[in-house]
C-alpha cells in the first residue's frame, strides 16, 4: 500500500512539475507548482519526516505560493508571447537536456550501486535536529535566502511595473546659457 501511495504521489508530482515549466499561462503554472508541493509533502511523510511535510505546506504552499499568485495578479501577466525561433537557440536547449540527462543518470548509478544508503534515524529527522541544523550550522545560508526572495519579488515588481503618464518622458537639451551641455527635463512652474 505505502508503495502505491508513493508511485502515486511521485507520478503526480512529476506530471505537475512538467505543466509547470510547460504552461505559457503563469496562474495555471504556480497552481500547478501548488499540486507539486502538496505532492512532495506527502512524500515527506512516507518518509517519515510528519514535521517537514507541515512546512512544506505551510511555508512554500501556503505563503511563498500565495505571494507569487499576489504578484502575478498585481502585474496582470498574461500568456507568454511567443517569438520566432531559430536552430541556434535550440542548440544550447539540447546541450542543456543532455548534461541534465546524464546528471540523472549518474545520480540514479549511484544510489542503486551495491551500497545502500543508511536508512533515516529518528534523530535524524526530529525537530530538535533540524532546528540545531537550521540555525547554528545553516543560519546564514536560511537568512540569505530569505533575503534573496525578497529582493526577488521587488525587482520582479519593479520591472514590469507601467511606468505612469508623464513618468517617462523625452530629456531636452540644455539652453546655451546654462552651465553643462548635459540634457535636462523641463520643471513644471
């Protein structure tokens, strides 16, 4: 049964990660990312890690997810427009897919080789384990990834913010009698 239920979840979670890099609408890719993390979550409890799976849900599901859905609504994207492409742009896609592959493949080599991984302690995934990890060893690495999300959602908003009327308008040249050949913008009286 604990078999049926991982293929199940691990199908879906592979099936939904690929709609989300596949689909051209941004809302329906973060939903699809929402299915994908539900599903990691249940993973994490087969794994018998209950405390990682609740913030799996809560954390990435409940606020990153929404956060990005709140952008995504508060620059109204819409669908991707797609452009011409070429042979060239298509080279670098599939050097890319082979290396992914074989990294896959490597990975996959390893870990079914003779030597068999440990199995998980119940140290090893308690909470006070994981709260030792999280914030002696790792406290910079937690600290600069929060950061690193907020300065990404800013810039995300800052670029593809419309600029207001009258915001972006053509700079003048300066009149001969005043100091600088530098352009300049005409003041409102």
């Amino acid at each position: 049964m604990e078999l049926a239920v991982f293929a199940l979840f691990a199908l879906l979670a592979l099936a939904s990660a690929l709609v989300v890099v596949t689909h051209r609408n941004p809302v329906y890719s973060t939903m699809s990312l929402v299915i994908t993390l539900v599903s990691l979550a249940v993973l994490f409890v087969l794994l018998g890690a209950p405390f990682i799976a609740a913030l799996q849900v809560l954390i990435y599901t409940g606020a990153i997810l929404v956060l990005f859905l709140f952008v995504i609504m508060l620059l109204n994207i819409g669908r991707e427009e797609t452009g011409p492409s070429s042979k060239l742009s298509k080279v670098p896609a599939l050097a890319a897919a082979l290396i992914f592959g074989g990294m896959v493949a490597l990975f996959s080599w390893r870990a079914f080789r003779d030597d068999a991984l440990a199995p998980l302690t119940e140290e090893f995934v308690s909470l006070k384990a994981l709260a030792g990890a999280l914030f002696d060893r790792y406290l910079l690495v937690f600290e600069l990834v929060g950061l690193l999300l907020l300065v990404a959602v800013i810039a995300a908003t800052v670029l593809a913010r419309r600029p207001r009327p009258g915001e972006m308008e053509p700079l003048e040249p300066r009149p001969e009698g005043e100091a600088g050949n530098a352009p300049h913008r005409e003041t409102a009286p």
